[in-house]
C-alpha cells in the first residue's frame, strides 16, 4: 500500500521566500525564526512547531493552508464523506520533540477553527504566544493529567476535564508528570 507523506513544509518556504526574493537573514528577521532554524526547516532538518508556522506565514502574507495543502480541486466529484487515513495526517512537532500535534481540522478551515489531538511527553510543554484578537482555545483531556497557564492563572486538568480559556494573550499547556498525557485542542478565531 502506498504511504502518502505529510506536505514538504520546508520546501514550500525556501519556494515562497525565493519567490518574494527574501534572504534567509530577510525572512529570518522579518518573522523572528531564527535564521539557522530557519535554514534547518527548508532543508528538512527540523519539524517546525506551529508557532514558528505562523510566524512564518504571517511574514510571507500567506495562510497555514497554503503551507499544509491546497484543497483538492475536484470537490464537485467528492464521495458524501472524505476518510483522511492515520498516516495521512500532518503532524507538527515542538522543537525538544516532547509535543506532538495531530493537525485533524480540514485545511480550509484552519483561518477559523483548528482541531489537533496532543500527545505531551512528561515534562514536555507547548508555549504559545497570543493568537488572533477573540481566539479561545478548548483542551480536553483525554490521559494523564496537564496544567494551563494564561496570565497569572494556572489550572490543572485531569483526564476528562475540559478548560476553556482566551488564547490571544500568551499562555503554556504543561506536563509537569512522568507519563505521557494526550488531549484534544480546538482552537476558535473569530
């Protein structure tokens, strides 16, 4: 059976950024992605996380989307249903390898709502900064035990619970634990 590969993120930005005629320093100053990071995720070295993602594509004036995938052109064709296969699924990663992100939204909606299913390692943390004016975020738990952190407040979370909080300030989903903890993210923008 064939194995279709997640998109070549990479690749997609060194096209981009040749295109708007930006050096790596360019890009890497216009985004605040570091220009050795940078030059890490064109060359495939590194899996960007989706905060780097979108500091990438608002400097390049671009959507996530455009990044990830285009929508397939024959929509008017489709079956009632469309079945995304597991290793179909795009996955984003955080830097230390300690967060994954299951990207499980369609690409077309990625501008308004996001969907992911998180998997945090023990100690492993995902560190945002704030998203668009009136974003909020929702994190069920669904194993092991994490905390949140938005401003001044932290709240702990075990499996079951569901928090739901602003996410246009800068805010940390947290496994302070050994074991491994897994959620699912919905991620709202007005």
């Amino acid at each position: 059976m064939a194995r279709n590969s997640p998109p070549d993120v990479g690749q997609k930005i060194k096209a981009l950024r040749a295109e708007r005629k930006l050096t790596l320093d360019g890009l890497a100053k216009a985004s605040g992605v570091s220009k050795s990071m940078l030059s890490q995720i064109e060359r495939g070295l590194t899996n960007p996380t989706l905060a780097t993602i979108w500091s990438l594509t608002q400097s390049l004036g671009i959507d996530i989307s455009t990044l990830l995938g285009e929508p397939d052109d024959s929509a008017a064709n489709a079956p009632a249903f469309d079945i995304v296969k597991s290793y179909q699924t795009p996955e984003i990663q955080s830097a230390d390898g300690k967060c994954t992100l299951r990207i499980l939204g369609p690409i077309d909606l990625v501008s308004r709502t996001e969907w992911y299913d998180m998997r945090l390692e023990g100690g492993g943390q995902l560190n945002s900064d704030g998203h668009g004016s009136g974003t909020v975020e929702h994190l069920t738990v669904l194993e092991g035990i994490l905390w949140v952190k938005n401003g001044d407040s932290r709240k702990q979370l075990e499996a079951g619970d569901t928090a739901r909080y602003e996410a246009d300030v800068p805010h940390v989903i947290e496994n302070r634990s050994d074991a491994p903890a897994r959620a699912l993210m919905m991620v709202i923008t007005p």
